[in-house]
C-alpha cells in the first residue's frame, strides 16, 4: 500500500510540477508559534518579528518566493514538511543525520555553540561529571535532547523533555529542575531577563559532537525538492555577500553568528 | 487573548454545527439504516467514545488532510490548502458527531412513535417529516444532552493547542511565555472560558424553555 | 446464557453477532488489520517495548489513583450540594460550576507552570519537606486530574443522592438508626448503586483525559507514543498503536463495571 500510494503520490507530484511552475508558487514556511528569543517573539498584535524572522523575509525577497509563515507545533514540523503541508521548515533547525534520513537541509544559515545554564547558587560544569545527579531540562526532538541523551543520560539523575524551552527556563526558575541544556544564544537570551538575571548563569559550554550537534542550522525541505534547496542556497549565499545578513544580525548580536565560514554542508 | 477567544467560539461553533449534522446523520443511519451502515456507525461511535480526542485530534489533524488531499490529488484536482481552522473544525466535529449521534438517537427513541406513524400515514415525505415532525418532537428530549456537548466542544478547542492552533489556550501560553506571568494569565483565561460557559448555559436555558412551549412543566427534567 | 449450544451452526443461527453482514465487516477488518501489519512500519517496536509497558502502567496508575480520590471528594461535594445547608451547598456548586466550566487542559498548565512561576518568590517552599513532591510533575497531575473527577462525579453523586427515595430514608429514621448509620447503611449504597453506570462513562471519559499529563513531562503512554514519533518520524503507526491500546483499556473498564453492577443484587419488592 505504502509503495502505491508513494508511486502515486510521485506521479502527481510531477503533475503537479508541471502545473504549479506556470503560476507563482507560494512557499509555506513552517514554524513553531513559540517564544524562541531573540530569534522568533510574537508582538501584541500577533506579528512575529526577531532575527529568524528577519532572515527568512530577506532569503524570500532575495529569490522572489512567496513566503507564508505558517505555525505548526515543533514536534509536527517534519511530519508536515513530508505530508506536504509545509514546503520549508526555517526555525532554527539543527542538521543532523537523523534528521536527514527523512528530510534534505539547505545550507547552514547560522551556527552557535551548545551551552548548558543553572541556577546561581550551585556550581558545577557542562560535563557528564558535572551533571552527576542532577536533573536536567530539555527541548524534546531537539539536537540538545538528544546530546543530552547520548552524553548526560548515564550520570544525570534523570532528563526531562519540555514541549518548549520556554517552559524548560521556567521549570528551572521554579527549581524543578538543576539545569537546561540548549543553544548558548536563546539561554543567553534568558540570561539577560530579570527573571534569568535573578536566578541563573552560565554553566558552560557542552564539547562538541559533529555527529549529533551538526554542523549548524539550515532550512528543511522535502526530500528531493533540489529546486527550493538551490534557491534558498543561492540566497544564503546572496544575502552573506550583500550586507544584508550582517545588518539583519546586527541589530540582535554584537557578533557574526554564522560561525565558521568553511564549515558548510 | 481576546483574538483567541474570538478563533475558539467559531471552531467551536463551527464544530458543534457540522457535529449536529453528522448526528442526524448518524441518529437516522442507526435508527432506519441497513445492518451495515448500523454496524459501521457503531464501530464509527464506540471508537471516538474510547479514544482520547487528543489522540484523535493528532491523527485527524495529520491523517486527514493528508488523506483529503491524496484523493484529490489521485482525481486529479490540484491540492487544497486547509487552514487552521477548517481542519480544527472538522476535525472536532467527527469527534462532536460521534456524540450527538447518541444524543440524537436516544431523543428520537424518547418521540412517542405515534407520531411519526401517523406523520407516515399521512404520506409525508421523509425529508418532510424530519423537517417537521422528528426533530422539533425530539428537541425538548435532545437539550440536555446537546447543551452538554456544547460546553464540552467550547473545551475541547483547548486541546487543540496541542497541535499549534491559535486558540485561546495557545494564545495565553504564547503571552504567558512572553511576559512569564504565567500564573496571571492561565487565570485570565480561564475566566474566560468560564464566562462562555455561564453565558452559554444562560442561552440554552432560553431555547429549553422555548422548545418545551405547550408541554406540561416536568421538574427535575436535566438528569 | 444457560441454554447449552450444542452446535456451531446453531449458536451461529442464534447470535445476533453472526450474521452474514456482519461476517463480511469482519474480514474487511480483518484485511484491514493485516495490511496495516503488513504494509506499515513497526520495525521500531522492539526498541520502545519497555518503555511502552511502563508507560502504560503509569497512565493506568494515574487513571486509579485519580479515580479513587476523585470518588472520595465527590461524595461529599454531591451530598453537600443535594442535603447540605446553604454555606456547604454554595461553595461546593461555585466549584463544580468552575472546574467545570474551563478546560482540563487549562487547570493542568495553571497548576504546573502557573504555580510553579510563582515558587522564586517563596524561597522556603525550596527547604520544606514538600520540596521532593513539588519538583515533580506527578503530583499535579495527580491534583488536577482529581479535582476535575471530583467536580464532574460531584454532580453525578448531587443527582444521585437525591435520587434516593425519601421513603427510604423515613423508614430508616422511623427505626431510630443514627444519621451517621443511615447515611452508611442506606443513602451512600443507593446512592452509589444509582451513579454506578454513568460512573462507568466517567471513568472512561477520565482515561480520555489522562494524556494531557504529558505536556507536563509526565510519561504516560500518549508520551511514549510522542517520543517514537519524534525519534523516528514515523507518523500515523504509533498513533494507530495508540488508539488501539486506549480501546481495549476503555473495553476492560467497561467490563469491570458491567462486573460490579452484576455483583449488586437488585432486588424487587
């Protein structure tokens, strides 16, 4: 049945193609409707703006696509990019082999080290030694989920899996848990609110593991869908080259957080 | 919030509306339909009772629109976007019918079938006789029942958080998170799904009065 | 039920259940059930088998424990508001209308995260002895899944006690037992007996909403589910699983029910 419906499902694809190509085709981007500071923030009015957004409307403006922002809970985002209800996933998703068994990734678009923050009144640092015994909070099917799975799972004494990270902060603030783990700029975000400033600091930054962390963040796209790939390359690349990427990202950071220039997919 | 509040009545309407529909549907499949589609809709309500909706709502939300769209597809109909709130709809409504299909049939039994006997005899069409006879005779027996499934459906929005809708429990966890007043606004909001509910049992109390005009006062009737 | 089958065939003739329709339903379920085993992934079962198991004991788990409290509570909230004087009967119906009126899911987030923000400006909550209960995720679930039994069987036992001939009672205080004796010996077991099948509903209705424990981080079944989905991407087969797995819990709560009702003997004058 599967092999039907996915033999069908590519015949109609290339219909489709045909047909779609005439007109302007509009691309859904999916992401989750969540506080992800200073990369997505939902304004009174329902708006989202911070610098993913930002990012996504100049790769779309930079190749003429027609973007439409279209919310879907994190834990959905892949199965909506290979059921069709989504042509792209931008939410600062990692790209890891896992992930790449069902979906294919642009280019990275940034790349930020993994860091691991606790409250103030207790001292330990971000290794497996460290952690012995504690509890630590994290983002379910996130990169950081999994790290904290493969490296903390021995010693820690239990690994929470939040819907949010948001709500992984909060539980940290409440004291449910000792420590979240997750991308050094989104906690430094945290770090930098009233609520972050009174309870928590920096732990340190995780070692690093290419096989789990990857090599950065890229927009997902279905698998074999080259064309949106290519375009979004092409912008990525557009964008880095005219300006139009360091002026988006100084306006959040003090610093260029593409990471290492080499380092691509 | 208050946009949320706005988006959850009119799933909530919208899902309670296309509900009924099915329910009819459903009540007159059970009641006069053959022993398959009978069967069919007895396996269709025995399992949304037994399922959590919030399993449902995933496998609708996911299933459903893949499935909608593979069909058209296989027709050779270019695919159809459904929106948020189509799909949160529809998929509350499969939930919705399957209740109010039992809701249904059980007002349509409590008709004395006299009635309807002498609405046959009488040669009425069927159409006709649903329109005029069975479901303003099963009105006053389906209330109870009905109003309940309202407020369970203006609820049952809530869970459709789970799948990123902007509802209006999605609404204040994105503006507890916001501002990390957490506790304030879970509180805001469920004043307002309180409101909606003493303002909807203030109406559905109006329509029982008026859809038991000329029948003797019976107290207690409500379980 | 005592007549003895003596053939196939016959009890085939007899049953309701074996018609031919109903024959033809059967093998397209059938089919339907060995193409989905055949055509669709389960190769990730081995792996979560474990987890799958303590999932399922814990949402079960859950559901009893809720389910008892829930039960303790109700009964005094529905003879509260069916007998008690005004000040007991007000505030009992002021939160039945209240947990009633607003979503599960909402009671749920409001305890977790609503109380939980709240915890930084009372230090000492972190020194007390509730501390190692408070950091858990179970116990509010726990909470507010009782809470939200009891306020709806609230109103079940309300309409059950009153339910309970006043004739009864009468007779009962006519033979001079104590209030106490009479509410033990004859309002509570009618009571109980009369809200025995919407109780079973209930608690059905209660398994429904055991999944929402799992955007609190408590892992039930419906989280382990999650998990499989979100490790593998697999869609539709664990949620297929799932449903399955809900069914024939909420098919063994019916029986026990149907089990208890049997074991009360209904006795006509």
């Amino acid at each position: 049945m599967k092999k039907f419906l996915a033999t069908t499902a590519a015949a109609i694809g290339l219909f489709a193609a045909a047909l779609g190509s005439a007109q302007a085709e509009q691309v859904k981007i999916g992401f989750s409707p969540e506080a992800y500071p200073p990369f997505w923030s939902q304004e009174a009015s329902g708006e989202w703006s911070g610098w993913e957004v930002e990012i996504i409307n100049a790769i779309c403006a930079a190749e003429k696509l027609d973007c439409v922002l279209t919310p879907i809970p994190w834990d959905g985002l892949i199965p909506a990019l290979t059921t069709k209800k989504i042509d792209a996933i931008m939410n600062s998703m990692s790209i890891t082999d896992e992930r790449q068994k069902e979906i294919d990734f642009s280019d990275k678009y940034y790349n930020t080290p993994t860091a691991v923050i606790g409250p103030k009144d207790q001292t330990f640092d971000a290794t497996p030694e460290g952690l012995k015994g504690k509890i630590l909070g994290v983002q379910v099917s996130t990169v950081h989920a999994a790290y904290a799975k493969k490296h903390f799972g021995g010693s820690a004494s239990e690994i929470k899996e939040y819907q949010t990270q948001d709500e992984a902060n909060q539980d940290l603030v409440a004291g449910r848990i000792d420590a979240t783990q997750a991308d050094s700029i989104a906690l430094d975000a945290f770090l930098k609110s009233d609520q972050g400033k009174a309870c928590c600091d920096l732990k340190g930054y995780v070692a690093p593991d290419l096989e789990v962390l990857g090599p950065g963040v890229g927009a997902g796209v279905r698998k074999g869908d080259t064309e949106l790939a290519g375009k979004i390359n092409a912008a990525i690349k557009g964008i880095r080259a005219n300006g139009k990427y360091a002026e988006i990202t100084k306006k959040y950071f003090d610093f260029d957080i593409y990471g290492d220039e080499t380092q691509s997919n | 919030m208050l946009r949320g509040l706005l988006s959850s009545v009119q799933i909530a309407l919208g899902a309670y509306g296309v509900g009924l529909l099915i329910g009819i549907g459903g009540a007159y499949g059970k009641l006069y339909g053959g022993p398959i589609v009978r069967d069919l809709l007895e396996v269709y309500t025995t399992i949304v009772r037994a399922v959590p909706e919030l399993v449902l709502i995933l496998i609708l939300y996911f299933a459903g629109t893949d499935l909608i769209n593979r069909v058209l597809e296989a027709l050779g109909y270019a695919r159809i976007d459904i929106n948020g709130l189509v799909a949160g709809i529809w998929v509350l409504a499969v939930v919705q019918g399957a209740y109010s299909t039992e809701v249904l049939r059980g007002a349509i039994l409590s008709i004395p079938q006299g009635q309807i006997e002498a609405a046959r005899a009488y040669g009425m069409a069927p159409m006709l006789m649903l329109r005029r006879i069975t479901l303003p005779a099963m009105l006053p027996f389906a209330i109870p029942g009905l109003a309940n499934l309202w407020l369970i459906a203006t609820k049952d929005t809530a869970l459709l958080a789970i799948v990123g809708f902007n509802e209006l429990t999605q609404e204040t966890r994105t503006a507890a998170g916001q501002t990390k007043a957490y506790f304030t606004f879970f509180v805001a909001a469920g004043v307002l799904y309180l409101l909606l509910t003493l303002v909807s049992n203030r109406i559905i109390a109006r329509i029982e009065r008026w859809s038991r005009r000329g029948m003797p006062a019976v107290s207690g009737s409500a379980r | 039920m005592s007549i003895p089958i003596t053939s196939l065939a016959e009890f085939a003739a007899r049953s309701a259940w074996l018609q031919p329709h109903r024959i033809l339903l059967m093998a397209v379920a059938a089919a339907l059930v060995i193409s989905a085993a055949l055509f669709m992934r389960w190769d990730w079962l081995p792996n979560y088998y474990g987890l799958a198991l303590q999932g399922i004991w814990r949402t079960i788990w859950i559901l009893v424990v809720t389910c008892v409290l829930g039960i303790m509570l109700a009964v005094p909230l529905g003879l509260a508001q069916a007998a008690g004087p005004w000040w007991l009967a007000m505030p009992a119906n002021a939160f039945c209308t209240v947990i009633r009126g607003t979503p599960l899911l909402l009671q749920l987030w409001l305890l977790y995260y609503g109380l939980g923000s709240l915890f930084p400006q009372f230090p000492w909550i972190r020194q007390s002895e509730l501390w190692p209960y408070l950091r858990q995720a179970w116990p509010y679930a726990v909470l507010s899944l009782t809470i939200s039994f009891a306020a709806y069987e609230g109103e079940v036992m309300r309409g059950a006690f009153a339910g309970v001939p006043r004739g009864q009672l009468e007779a009962a205080r006519a033979y001079g037992m104590r209030p106490f004796t009479i509410f033990r010996r004859i309002w509570l077991p009618q009571a109980l007996h009369r809200a025995l099948p919407t109780l079973a509903g209930e608690t059905v209705l209660q398994l429904k909403c055991t999944p929402l424990v799992a955007t609190i981080t408590v892992v039930d079944i419906y989280a382990v589910a999650s998990r499989v989905r979100q490790d593998t991407f697999i869609v539709y087969e664990p949620l297929l699983l799932l449903a399955l797995i809900y069914l024939i819990i909420s098919g063994v709560i019916i029986f026990l029910f149907r089990k208890m009702e049997a074991r009360i003997p209904v006795r006509l004058g």
